[in-house]
C-alpha cells in the first residue's frame, strides 16, 4: 500500500499494481472507506465512495469529501506516477481545508 497523503489523522493510499477502476484507500484507524475515481482525459470527473471496513462518522465522511473535492486530480496524478513505477513523496497535511 503506498500512501500518498496524510489529512488531519487520515490517510489515503494505494494498493500496489491494484486493478481498476482506479481507487484510493482512506483509513482512519481500522476503518477502511474506498474512493473510486473516474476519469477522463486526466481529470477527475465522478467520485464515488464505498466503506470497505468499519464505521466513519459524519464528521470524518465531511472531512474527506472535502479533501477530496480539492485533492481529486492530485490523488489521480498520484495513482499514474505509482502505476508508472515511480516514486511518490507522502505530504502531510495538518490543518483544515475550508
């Protein structure tokens, strides 16, 4: 699993030569939501979201959609650098996206 953020205590990851359709890992604790992206043309043009494991509160689910809403692209860009075999730094965000 290779992370690619940190948000406020949640992670975002990707599996190692995962299938598609192209998803991202967010865990917090032992929780385990999926995000799938859909794209076209290198943009990000549906996000749809699925709890693997566990339970995320409604606090938690506001904190990602909105991460989300303004991360989308760069977590695509992520997924095709991993895919590509190359090297991703994990950034670490500690403050609130408003």
């Amino acid at each position: 699993m290779s992370k690619v953020y940190r948000y406020l205590g949640i992670d975002f990851s990707f599996p190692a030569g995962d299938h598609l359709p192209i998803h991202a890992h967010v865990t917090v604790g032992n929780n385990v939501l999926r995000i799938f992206l859909y794209e076209k043309d290198g943009v990000v043009t549906y996000v749809k979201y699925e709890v693997k494991k566990g339970k995320f509160t409604p606090a938690q689910m506001r904190s990602i959609k909105k991460f989300i809403s303004v991360k989308k692209d760069s977590l695509l860009f992520a997924y095709k650098q991993l895919q590509a075999g190359n090297k991703v730094t994990i950034i670490e965000i500690t403050t609130k996206i408003k």
